[in-house]
C-alpha cells in the first residue's frame, strides 16, 4: 500500500492508495467499532462496491447505512444533496456521524458538500473509482454542486479525514474515462514534472492496460504533486491556479458541444495541446516539445485535434466568460517548459486563435 | 459610536454598535468604490431600511443588487437559499461580490449560509435588525437552514467582515420581540456577569423604553460576553455550550406548543427559570437569587411560568432528543453562583421534573 499525507494548515490527513484497499478493515480509519456511517453512491457505482464496503465495514464494528443518488452530472444538484440530508435524519445521524462517498467525481463533490453542511460539518471519507476522481476531485478539498446558470456555483471547502484508492474498482471504469481520467495525469507531469512525464512515456500503455503496480505508482505521484500545491494554495489563491492548465479551451470545447459530449479529460486533452502551441509562440517550448505531448496523448487514446467544425474563433465568447478572467485580460495557463507552469495575462485574441487553429480540422 | 473586536484564529472582525449608523457610508469599511453588492432582506424590514443601505452604499460607490426572500422561520429553507444563488448568478455576482444581510435571525442564517456557500465562499456582512440578532446570532459565525426534519440542521460555520448593528432598527420591532430579545441579554448576565445582571436589574426599564445610550452599552456588552466565548471555542466544542443555558427546557416548551407560537426568548425565559431552580437544588444557587432572576424577567415583560397545561413530564421527550444528550445522560447548562455556569450531566429525571414543577401553573 502506497501513502500520501496531505498537509493543511490545520492538520493533516492520508490517502491511501493499494490494489483491494476495499476489503480491508485497515482501510477505514479512523473509523472503528461503534461509529455510525453514512455511504453516498450511486446506481451504476453501488452493484460493484458497495456491498464489499458495508460488508468490511460492519466487520469493524461500524454501524452502516447509504442512500444512492441519480448517476451522472445533471444531478449534482441541491436536490441530491436534500437527498442526502433526508437519509441522514431518517437514521438519526448526529454529529459524530462519518460521511463516506463511494463513486466518482460527482458523488465526492456532492458528498463532500454534504458533509461540509450536514450540523456544520461531519467527518468524511472518500472513496474515489474513477481515476479522474483518484487523481484530481479527490486531493482539494473542493465540493460543490451546479445551480441551473452555472456549474460549480454552491459548495465549500471541505477536506477529508481519508481518502482510499482501490485501484482494482477501475477495472469496471469503461475505457473512455480511463483515457480521460489519464489527460489529468499528462497533465501533472506537464506543469510540474519532467521526470513523471518521461515516466508516463515509457509506461503509458501499461496504464492503458491497468497494470496495477504502475497505477499504483502513477496515482501516487499525481496526489502527491496535487497534495502539495493544495498545501501552499487552500483556499486557490495562488498556485493552484496552475491546475488549471489546458481548462480554459478546454472548457470552451465541453460548453460549445453542451457538457457531456466530450468527456471533460477529452477536452481538457485538445485545451492542453493549444496552450502548448501559444507557449511555442511565446518562445518558451519548442515544436518537439509539442509533438512529445500530442503523441503522449495520442498513445493515452485522447482526442488531439478539436471538435468537428468548431472554429477558432467560437473559443473566445466561453473563455471570456471564465472565472479566471481578470481586469478584462485573459489569464491562461502557459508553460515555461515541459515540467514547469505560469500564469500569463499577455495574450493577444489573434494569438489565441492562431494557437487554436494549430489544433483544428482543415 | 461603540465597537467589539471578535478575534478569530485566523483574523479579527468589528461589531459596530450605535444610532443611526445606517445612514453613514463609513459604517460600511471594508465596502469601498467599485465593489458589488448583494443585500438579502425580507418584505417586513425592506420597506423600512432597504432603501437607506442601497442609497448610503450607492454614495460610497458601490454596485448594489436586493433580493427578497419570505419572512419567517418556515422560510429558513433550501428553497430560500437557492432565491440567493439565482439572483446573484442573474447579476452577474462573482467570487469577489459581497453579501449583506438585512434583517433579522432567519435573514441572518439564511444569507450568512449562502455567503459561506457561493462560489464556496464570498464576502459577508451582517446588519441586525432585531435585538435578538443583534446580542446572539449576528455574533459566532453559525449560519444554517432547516429540514422538515430538523431545524438548523443544513449549514456552515462561517464569519462576517464586520457587523453593523443600528438600535435605531428597534423602534419598527414589536414590543414583544424587545422582550424576548431581552430574554438573552439577562442570559448572558445570568451565566458569565454578575455586575452586567445588576446593571440590568438597575436599568431594565430604560431598555424596555428603547434609551438609545442603554441600548448601546446593553449591546456591546452582550456582544464583548459572546465574541469572548466564540474566540475561545470557534467551533463549539467546550464553553460555547454555555450559551444554552435554558435553552433545553426552552426549546422543549416551543416544540410541545408548535414552533412559532412562545417565541424563542419567551421559552428561554421560563426555562432559564427552571435551570435556575435545579441549580438551587444542587445547593448552588439560593432561593433568593432564583427570585432575583424571576423579577428581572418579568420586569422585561418575559413569561416566568410553563405554558398553560403543560405538565412537567410534557417536558422530557423533549429533552432527550436534544443534540446535547451525550451518552444515556442530560446535559444540562447550570449556575454555581449569579454569573458563572457550568456543564451538569448529574440530574436525574426526578429532580428536572421537580425544578419544572415550581414553574407550572397549579
């Protein structure tokens, strides 16, 4: 079993990470005999694991109880999340009750919201099995649900006592969202990590084919790399930005096809490659240094050229509108090198679209 | 003008005290030129001082935006939040906007939530206009809605930039919530300040009368009492409970007649009462300290006698289902002495009913 400790200011909490985590009381803690908890999951996630997690759990003594939410991103809703508080006062849970989200992005993310609101705050526990999840939603501390004019838009801060990463529940992830959930791990070895993005390159068909030793040790050093921007950067103000690397187009590709077209880890594949060609403009990578991570993304089975049809210039209207607009700059993430992010806020529109045409269907 | 220091671990926020200070731009630091706005009211208090924020705050330059959601506690809801989401997602609200509520405690709660939850986390600013707000929940950072299961049950810690409390608010507030706001104030004298008990025994009429320089001190001090056990326990794990000293017989008395029909500080005071009796009981307090407390609240027009018909075994369902219960045992908030309270899980059944009957019509 391999561990990373996150350090918050306040304290600090593990992820585990093994091959079978699930069936081992060892897993759990803090949990012990006595405590009750509560497990959030949902239809598609609950027939694989949550009879192995009840099971293991009522072996350590836990008294154990879930409710199952709707699959997918349309209901990481307030609804949900009522759907949760209404399970937790049936059953009486109090505040010393343990909040545990079994499934994938949207369950952390609602779960964790749950557990930040329910008397307070509770304790929780995630239990990512997407690797998407493994490696990205689940080391932050960021929950949330959507609100009809905007995603993302009502949540907390909220960190976890554990999170466990079995790495045998992505045997049932379908192939696609393996591909994706590897875009966020490119990704990490983009902006920080040079040594990790040659390992990626010479074992990237070894994740592909679930090698468990090797995606034991891939998902380690992406929580670690993640852990401690998250610890300089809780609350992102500053750093963690960086993480954002690719998103802007990337997001501008997910609202212009409507969310759920392309999977987020597809566009964010597509987004990467175009803020690599504008640091090529800027003169800090070069063109192999570009090729090396479209063939990189290639061999993960990502996209690497735009959505049929979608012009450069139907990037701009979505990218204005992000967050990360400040002072009416763009501000996108860019590389110095290959292991090495900035912010910048000095691209021009023309250089945007040039950098994006690089990247689209004649 | 007054003001309180609430010294937090991580910052410290003022408490602004005094007449007529909604009418003054400066009352509003940190609001400055540029900054956008939300103020949260209700369509009781609107009419009254909603156009006196939104015209001092458009002086100071600011961008200023209103919601309306229900008045009443049956409107303390998820619904009501979401009212707040969607209007600040219609204007355009960001990360950087700031939330104020104007109103009351359900205002209070409500906005003080959905500030802690916007974009999972924006600026917030707190206008009591009720006595009750102003010395209790306006002060401790506790924000939160209800369930039909469960009052207060949805929430979040989270603490304001400042609050700004006008006593001129309290001319438009009926008599009988003056009262049960009073019902607090004698609390706080009662379990941590025998010379503010006795500055209340002495000046209770002036404050019934609404003296603005009264009101003022009375204000302050409450708020210095609360901001002092909130800085010594954030997050309510030890003193904090102090501050429930009646509230368990109090709350036992609204939820036998129905939420809504005692207001709060009415039940407060009789159970205040009762706490006092079994206080006398442990040998603590003397039988001519329980009477100086019941004069005092019936000097502010407060009940001092159990609901008509409301037997004292009414009473104990109650009880034990509240969130204090801790082990099989009641714990109860007691006085040593005028001034000083403690933690009691040594009551039993007998002496509560015992310390209620001296309180229950014949």
């Amino acid at each position: 079993m391999l561990q990373v400790n996150v350090e918050l200011k306040e304290r600090r909490y593990p992820i585990l990470i093994g091959a079978g985590l699930l069936a081992k009381p060892e897993s759990y803690a803090p949990l012990k005999k006595g405590d009750k908890v509560m497990i959030v999951s949902n239809p598609t996630i609950a027939p694989h694991y949550l009879a192995t997690v009840e099971h293991t759990l009522t072996q350590l003594g836990c008294q154990v109880d879930s409710v199952l939410i709707p699959d997918g991103e349309k209901y990481k809703t307030l609804d949900s999340l009522n759907l949760i508080f209404t399970a937790l006062l049936e059953k009486n849970h109090n505040r010393d009750s343990t909040l545990i989200a079994l499934g994938g992005g949207v369950i952390g993310d609602v779960a964790g919201y749950a557990a930040a609101s329910y008397q307070r705050g509770i304790r929780f526990i995630q239990i990512p099995t997407t690797l998407l999840a493994q490696v990205d939603s689940s080391v932050g501390g960021k929950t949330a649900v959507n609100h009809p004019l905007g995603k993302n838009m009502i949540g907390a801060f909220y960190q976890p006592v554990s999170v466990i990463i079995d790495t045998l529940t992505l045997a049932t992830l379908p192939k696609r969202e393996v591909s994706a959930g590897l875009a966020e791990v490119i990704k990490y070895g983009a902006i920080f990590d040079l040594p990790f993005f040659e390992w990626l390159e010479q074992h990237i068909d070894h994740l592909i084919a679930l090698d468990q030793a090797d995606l034991c040790y891939c998902i380690q050093r992406c929580c670690q790399l993640k852990a401690d921007v998250v610890a300089r950067d809780e609350t992102e103000k500053g750093d963690r930005a960086l993480l954002n690397f690719g998103h802007t187009f990337g997001h501008a590709i997910e609202a212009h096809l409507g969310y759920g077209n392309w999977l987020h880890g597809e566009a964010v594949a597509v987004g990467m490659l175009e803020a690599a060609a504008l640091s090529e403009q800027f003169g800090d990578l070069n063109a192999q240094d570009v090729a090396r991570l479209e063939t990189l993304l290639a061999k993960a089975n990502l996209p690497t050229i735009s959505p049929d049809g979608m012009l450069p210039e139907a990037y701009l209207p979505y990218m204005w509108r992000d967050k990360k607009v400040l002072s009416g700059q763009l501000r996108l993430i860019l590389l110095k090198k290959l292991g090495a992010a900035y912010v910048s806020a000095q691209a021009s529109e023309a250089q945007v679209i040039a950098a994006i045409s690089r990247f689209t269907q004649a």
